[in-house]
C-alpha cells in the first residue's frame, strides 16, 4: 500500500463519525483529567486504558491519542492560573503565564497558550505526517554522549533565568542538582542521601519540587497579599482579548518553536520538558526586550506552549515508527496500545497503515477540537481567580495536596511538598530564583546518567564526548551559550 | 546589614555543602563502573562550597523591591506560622480521618481563618468540592484516596 | 455569589465529563454482567468458607502504568467481568524503592484478609540488595499467576551470531561488551544476564552493565552506542520481527509458541544450562486467615483457568503459569537461594 492511499484510509478512519465523536471526547476528557491536581498524561492514558478495552482498535487509540494532548494543554492550565505546574512541561508555561493571570490577564493568558498549542500541535503534526518515516533514523541517532550534550546546552539557560546575581542563581541551580541526586542511583544500585528512609529511594518526585517550590511558596506571598487586592480589574478577567500587537508577538515564536520543538520531541527521553525550556530561553535570548520576559511576556509564555505541544507530536515518531516509548507517557501510551492488540514497531505503517496515518490525522482533529472546545471554556475557567483571596488559597493548598497524594499514595510526600514550599517562599525572600532550581532538577538526573553511561561505554576515555559529531556540536554550543551572557554583563559593566 | 545577610546564608550554604560533601564520601564504593555515584556528587559538593564563598564576598546587588518582599510585619508571620500548622495538622489527620472530612475541615478553618466571614457559602464549598473530587477520583478515574471515617 | 457559582460551574463540567466518559466507557456492561452471574454463584457455594465482607484492596508496589499496575488492573477487571468476585476491589499504587514502599504498607496491615498485592522477580531481588526491611517470608503466597520471559538481544548486524559466540568474546576480554537494561545494577535486567553469563562460564563481575530509562535501550542497540540487551521479550519481539535486531536468547525452558517468538532459540538449546521465569503473582499480608486465604487460592485457580484472562495473557503476550501457595513456596525458595548466589558474587547482596 503506497503511503498517499494509507493517508487517505487514515483520514477516512478519523474523520468518520465514529472518529470524530472519540476525538472529542478524548480531548474533552484529557483536558479536564490535566486540569485535576497532580494527573498529567499518563495519570490520565492510565485511566482511560480499562475503558478502552474492547474497541476498535483504530477508534481506542485515536480517543488515547486525544486524552494526551488534551492532557497536555489541561496541564497549563493550572500552571498559568495558580502557578502550579501539574507536568513538566508546562513549568516553563508558569514562567510569564502566571504574572500575565496576576495582571488581570488570564483569559487572554490562557487565549494565547491555547493560540499557541493549537499552532505548535498543527505544524508539527504536518512534520510528523511528511517526515514521520525518515525521522525514526534521527530518534535513534542520539547516544548517551550526544544527550549529554542536549542536557548540557538545556543547564545553559540558568544564567538567563536568574532575575539578578547570576551567583545566586547558579546556588540555586547547584542545589537542585543535589535535589535529584538523592535516591538509589541507576548506573550503581548505590543509596544516595536516602537516611534508608524507603520513600527516597526513587528520588523526590517532580511534583513535589514543582508544586511546593511555586504552588505552595506563592501560597505564603497570597497569604500575606490577601488583603489588598492586586488585580486591578476584575471584570476583565476573562477577556479573550488578544491585541494585533500581542498576535504580532506570538507569531515569531510560535513559527520558531513548532520546528523545535518538534525535533526535540523526537528524541526519546527529551520531550517536551526540555523543548519547552530551550524554546524559552531561546526566545528571550533573541528577543528586543529581554528584560519583559518573566513579567507576563507574550512571547515568553507563548514559547514554552508551543514548543511543549510540538514535541508532544513529536513524541509519536519513535513510538510509531520504532516502537520506542521516548518517555513515561509514551510508555504508558504504548501499553494502551497493548491492549487494543495493536504492537507499535517499525513495522506498524506496513502491517496496519489505517492504524498509523489514522492516529496521526486524529491529531489534526484533536486539535481543531481542543481549540474550539476550549476557547468558550476560558472565561469561565479562568474566574477562578475573582474567588476571593482567603478561600482561593485555602483551595490551592488543597490542590497541590491532592496532586501529589494521588501521585504517590503517601503522607511522607505531603510533608515532603511542605518542605519545598517553606524552601520556596525563602528563597523568594532571599532573591533565589526557583527557576534554576527546577531546571537543574530536571536536566540534573539525565546529566548525570548520561555523563557516567558515556563513560561506562568508553571505558573511562574522555574523548567520547569530543568523538560524536552531533556531541561535540552541543557542547560548543553550551560552551558558547553560557560564556555569551557573561560577556555582555561584562561589557554593560565596563 | 545587608552585606551580612548574604554573609549568613553563605554560611548557611557552606554548612549544606559540608553535610552533603561527608555523606558523599561516606557513599559505599560500587566496583564494576568507571564512574561511581559518588563522582557528580562530589563535583556538586565542590561547587557549592565554591559559589557559597563567592557569595560570602561578592557585592548585593539586591534590589529596593527584593529587598522589601523581606519586611513582612510580625503579625503575617503568625498567620504564616499557624497556615503552615493546619497544613501539618491536615497531612497527619489524612489517612486517619479521611480525604472528604480532613479537607472538608481544612478548607473552612483555613479559608475563615484568613478572613473570610460569609460561612454559609464557605460552608458549602467546603463539603461540596471535596465530596465532588472524591467521587469523581474514586469512581471516575478509580484512583482510590483515604476513605477515614466515612461509609463510602 | 457570583464567585459560588462559578465554582458551581465547574463542578458541572466535571460531571459532564463523567457522563461522558461513562458512554464511551465499559462500565455499565461490566456492572450488568456482574450481577447476573452473582445470584448463580452465590448458591453453590459452601456455607462454610470464608467471604469478603468490604471492598479487597489490591497493592500494586509501583506507580500507574508499570508491571505491576496492569497486572493489578487486569486481574481485578476480569475477576468483576467473569463474575469471579463480587466484592468491590480496588487498585492502590505505592510508588517508592521498587516495590519497598508498597511492601512496607502491606506489612502494617498483617491480619487483613481484604488486602492482596503483585509480585515479580524483584520482590526477590531487591530485598537481597538490602533495599527492603520485609522480604518474600514474611507475607502469605496465594498464587502464581502468569510468566513473561527475558531475552538478550543485539543488533541486526551485530558480529554475533549466537549466545556463544558472544560470551567467548566476553571471557576474552569482557570490557569490550556493553550490556544495557532498564533495572538498576543488582535487579532484573542485570541478574537475568548475569545469571545466564554465569552458567555458560564468563566472568561476571567483569559485566559492563549500563542502565538505561525511558526506552533508551532500544536506542542504544539501534545506534550502537551498546552492544546486547537484556530485557523481556516483548521489548525484542517488534524489532526483531522488523530485522532491527537479533534475539540471540530466550531464558525460557522450551521455545515459546508464535510464528516471530517461535524463532527465538533458548539458552538451554545452545548448550547453556540456565532457566529463569519473570513470574507475576499475587501475595497476601502477614497472618493472612487460613479461610481466606483459601477463598483467594480458589479465585485465582478460577481467574487462571478464565477465558477472559486468556485473553488478557494473549494481549499482553503472557505465559500461563498458574501455581498454587505450596508450590509457589518452594519455588521461591529455590529461585531466592540462586539469586542470592549471584549478588554474593557480584558483591551486592546485603542480607544476610
């Protein structure tokens, strides 16, 4: 079968009417599961797998495909309006997302993330769909060396995350390495900084960090901030008012981002967090006014969206055409396809072309549907904020606990989630950026894997690293992208 | 003043990375690796030793705005201090009362405590929005959470 | 006012979505299903043995979506479809020190007869390594229910042809191979090699072991970056299929059935002695009542025997393999002693 005629099987299989109704509610389903405390994707594939069991294979899997990037989107949600990112990739959506929202803005906020997951999905989703076939030779292209190098380029961005005293930032960076040290470590089996305490030995929990360190510390600035009411208006709120202006913004990163954030997506283990980060830092370095970017900067929370949904398509690429779950969402995602008796492999486009371009023209529809179905949603949505401040913080406290109990099932997180959270609000008091923290959290662990599996595989040489072309590209360019900023500092200075 | 302040968190950082650089070298040793677990972490140790000492030195460069986020009256720091309480009270009451109640009370003390006095809407919310959670994660999404004292 | 009400709101939406999901969903069915085949059961019966009085809360000692979560899942849907159980059941995940957190949690529940949980090689294997206070003696066996096998595999053009040509090159000069698997060093994938390395005479503590998260392995082999992967087969079966790569061994004792599995030779056909089962089964806490535990036993015998679970085995390619407490025992006993061999070897066993 020629891949034109499997294209159109595809698009027949999806935009049936069958097809159509399991997208939307796939979507709709994922969507509000991303918005609930704590359940990211794979909480939510998770969920859906029992329900799906017994379907048409096509159909189940073209509802999964949707409950995942509604999934996704949901997940900024809260981000965006309680600056409690409930997935990786949508803590850099909180970055200019969550000042936008505390401006009075978050309709649009949410508008322009919508805007722009709409656009990075849809690009990528052609990407995936002209170069899906010849792509799985750049998935598998990565070696441990080479992602010590994309982890490396990804520390880069500390220096410009800091708001001020770069050592600062670097501390704090520092510190959130040491954060993800802990645990038993993977190449050795050794117990890192667990005090035999068995609720460390798989590490701290994302959530966790990511919740206490802006959910809850931001609680205790509400907290004291619960008089006065900073949201100058109220009515306003859930404007969807985007400007030309602010479009002329968002189009730039969002045609940038979508490239991006798609090859990024499709190496196994980077995924959307590390796409969402890079497309960040890459705008703000490019950026005219730097400067806006962490204040509720259009561009600076339309990067991150776009570039998270990108890679979200991207993702599929070593699924579909290796068989390669890239990330614990995909692995989940391929268990679901496990059961619906579908094996995602390299063989998949031949065996069951309806099943392949199926999935992938679902995702044009997914997010024609998560565009129209959640752009009336919004105002609503987002007069969360307009309740009043006592209760609001009350709700949020709840919230975070409940994202992080439904995650781990235990009390020892919880207090673990408390922990962040004073840790947080010093910090913020102190004038360390959580920023560095988190990043060093996430990038830290796969830094440290990859450096010492490199090594394994070398037999101790150095050299490896210098030896991959693709390795030693990445770390000039770290090299190059951490020196640059110092110098300009050191120029303004002079 | 200000100068010791970054003085005294550099302290504070320096005692961190003592305590983690001991632990470090107290890490068994695995034989069959090039590179142990305990190479990054030493690495880690090193370098916040470093960066704490140049932060004992360096110049603040604190703004008027940072540093006024540090001026919180007494009075918010008990209010801080007894949040913080009922959020400990509430993970130690989770598994033995259970989700729905637990957060049933948190949510009303909580929420009146910091000020809000309409009772009977806060009443509401508080019963209604963890018993819809409840259902829709226990029954929904089959994800089960402290049942404590209630019969469902 | 306006505030509660949108709040209101967005208690709607969510029963909207519920509503939804429940149309998609196989819920109703299940449920309808259920209830039919309870009055017919219920009769037969006898009046004396133990039943369920509250909802059967199933462990799985890991987080959603793993080994161990589906196996949960799986047993605890078919057990309502089949009619098996009438009791509610419920899955809970104890995420934490592969499987330490969820072992400890059912140790404080010693005495219960409404809590069960899953269990595989690693329930062996980490407390071996020291990281687990509880260890397979201190809960009650109920049954064995089903095998997955591991499989070493390398790539297509690997310059290995078999197992043994591969570990003379290994005793030559065993650094020159990289082995990768997802477990840590001391767990599954390692132990599997390992255990299979030792029989056919390498050196085993000379291994380069690499480990390898998130589906890295497959990459590895692909790109070369390691040479042989140890791992289930159901990781090998679509790329070996694809001619990406070369099983060159099963662990299980005979070849198993299927036109792309049925190609993979064993290591016992290629003169290695060595067999090794990943088992899944299900486990009570400590001082489990006699009566209960016999209900369990039953159920699971029935559940084995289901054609609702042989479908779950055929669609996530499982092995039957049913045992019952006694022999489950000893088997156990036996395979625990081997591992304990090897990590003793290796330098990583820790209990005593």
């Amino acid at each position: 079968m020629g891949s034109i005629e499997g294209i159109m099987t595809g698009f027949q299989t999806a935009f049936s009417l069958e097809g159509i109704m399991f997208v939307m509610i796939g979507v709709l389903v994922g969507t509000f599961i991303g918005m609930l405390p704590g359940l990211g994707p794979i909480s939510a594939i998770a969920v859906m797998i029992p329900i799906t069991f017994g379907m048409d294979p096509s159909t189940g899997l073209i509802m999964m495909a949707g409950v995942y990037y509604g999934a996704v989107f949901g997940g900024s949600t809260s981000s965006i309006l309680l600056n409690a990112p409930g997935i990786s990739g949508t803590v850099a959506t909180s970055f200019d997302g969550y000042p936008m929202a505390q401006q009075g803005k978050a309709g649009k906020a949410l508008a322009i993330a919508a805007i722009a997951s709409f656009t990075g999905g849809t690009v990528s989703v052609v990407l995936l769909m002209i170069m899906a076939p010849a792509l799985a030779s750049v998935a598998i292209s990565f070696g441990p060396p080479a992602y010590f190098g994309l982890m490396l380029l990804g520390l880069t961005a500390i220096a410009s995350l800091s708001e001020g005293s770069t050592t600062k930032a670097l501390i704090s960076a520092v510190v959130g390495f040491m954060a993800v040290t802990i645990g038993i470590d993977p190449q050795t089996g050794t117990q890192r900084f667990t005090f035999g305490n068995a609720n460390l030995f798989e590490g701290i929990d994302f959530l966790v960090i990511a919740l206490g360190l802006f959910a809850i510390a931001e609680v205790g600035k509400l907290i004291i901030a619960r008089h006065d009411d900073s949201l100058s208006d109220k009515r306003n709120v859930g404007s969807l008012k985007i400007t030309k202006e602010e479009l002329k913004d968002m189009r730039g990163p969002m045609s940038r981002q979508s490239f991006v954030g798609f090859f990024l997506g499709v190496l196994p283990g980077a995924g959307a967090t590390i796409a969402s980060f890079i497309g960040y830092i890459m705008e703000k370095k490019i950026a005219k006014k730097p400067e806006e970017f962490g204040k509720g900067s259009v561009k600076g929370l339309t990067a991150p969206e776009t570039a998270n949904n990108a890679a979200t398509s991207g993702a599929f690429v070593p699924l579909l055409s290796l068989g390669i779950p890239g990330s614990g969402t995909t692995a989940v995602l391929l268990g679901a396809f496990l059961v619906l008796g579908v094996q995602p492999g390299p063989l998949l486009m031949v065996e069951r072309p309806e099943i392949f371009w199926g999935i992938i023209a679902s995702m044009y529809l997914g997010n024609i549907v998560l565009l129209v179905l959640n752009l009336p949603l919004i105002p609503y949505i987002s007069k969360i904020l307009n309740i009043p401040r006592p209760l609001l913080i009350a709700l949020v406290i709840m919230f975070s606990m409940i994202g992080v109990y439904a995650i781990s099932f235990s009390t020892f997180d919880l207090y673990m989630l408390v922990l962040f959270g004073v840790l947080g609000f010093l910090m913020r008091l102190f004038a360390f950026p959580a920023p560095p923290f988190i990043l060093a959290f996430i990038l830290g662990g796969m830094l440290e894997q990859s450096f010492r599996q490199s090594l394994s595989i070398s037999n101790g040489n150095f050299m490896i690293f210098l030896e991959s072309p693709i390795s030693l590209t990445l770390i000039i360019l770290s090299v190059l992208s951490f020196i640059f900023p110092l110098l300009k500092l050191r120029k303004k200075k002079a | 003043m200000l100068r010791t302040m970054n003085r005294k968190i550099s302290l504070i950082l320096l005692a961190l990375a003592a305590f983690y650089l001991v632990m470090t070298y107290n890490l068994p040793a695995y034989t069959y690796t090039e590179i142990d677990a305990d190479m990054v972490p030493k690495g880690l140790g090193w370098l916040l030793v470093f960066l704490s000492i140049v932060l004992f030195f360096i110049k603040d460069s604190e703004t008027e705005e940072q540093r006024e986020r540090r001026n919180i009256p007494k009075k918010e720091i008990i209010t801080l201090l007894a949040v913080t309480g009922m959020i400990l009270l509430y993970i130690f009451l989770l598994e033995i009362l259970g989700f729905v109640a637990v957060t049933a009370l948190f949510v009303f003390f909580c929420s009146w405590f910091l000020g809000y006095k309409k009772f009977i809407t806060n009443a509401i919310v508080s019963i209604v929005f963890p018993v819809v959670l409840y259902m829709l994660f226990t029954q929904f999404l089959r994800i089960e959470l402290p049942q404590g004292i209630l019969p469902f | 006012m306006k505030k509660f009400l949108s709040l209101l709101l967005l208690a709607v939406v969510a029963l909207f979505a519920v509503a939804c999901s429940g149309e998609g969903g196989s819920e109703e069915s299940a449920e309808g299903e259920s209830a039919d085949s309870g009055e017919g059961s219920g009769g037969e019966e006898s009046a004396e043995s133990w039943e369920p009085s509250e909802p059967i809360e199933i462990v799985a000692p890991a987080g959603a979506g793993g080994g161990y979560d589906t196996t949960a899942r799986m047993a605890m849907q078919t057990f309502s479809e089949e009619g098996i159980i009438e009791e509610d059941m419920g899955v809970t995940n104890k995420v934490g020190g592969g499987g330490a957190v969820g072992w400890s949690y059912i140790a404080d529940q010693a005495g219960s007869n409404h809590h069960l949980f899953v269990t595989s090689p690693p329930f062996l294997l980490v407390p071996l390594n020291g990281q687990s206070e509880y260890n397979y003696e201190d809960f009650t066996p109920i049954a064995n229910m089903i095998a997955d096998y591991p499989a070493f595999a390398v790539a297509e053009d690997a310059e290995w042809n078999d197992l043994n040509e591969l570990f003379e090159d290994m005793k030559e000069d065993p650094a020159s191979v990289t082995v990768v698997g997802t477990s840590s060093p001391g767990s599954m994938d390692h132990i599997a090699f390992a255990y299979v390395a030792k029989a056919a005479g390498v050196d085993i503590t000379q291994i380069k072991y690499v480990s390898a998260q998130d589906g890295e392995g497959v990459t590895q082999i692909l790109n070369g970056s390691a040479d042989v992967f140890s791992t289930g087969i159901a990781e090998t079966a679509e790329q070996a299929r694809a001619g990406n790569m070369r099983v060159l061994g099963v662990t299980s004792e005979e070849r198993l059935e299927g036109e792309t599995l049925g190609q993979f030779p064993t290591v016992k056909e290629q003169g290695i002695d060595a067999e090794l089962v990943n088992w899944r089964g299900f486990f009570g806490p400590p001082d489990m009542d006699q009566a209960a535990v016999d209900y369990y036993v039953e159920k699971f015998e029935e559940l084995s025997n289901s054609e609702g679970f042989a479908d779950v085995r055929a669609q996530f390619g499982w092995n039957e393999m049913y045992m019952a407490p006694e022999e489950y025992q000893e088997y156990l006993d036996a395979q625990n002693e081997e591992f304990q061999s090897i990590l003793d070897e290796l330098g990583l066993g820790q209990s005593e």
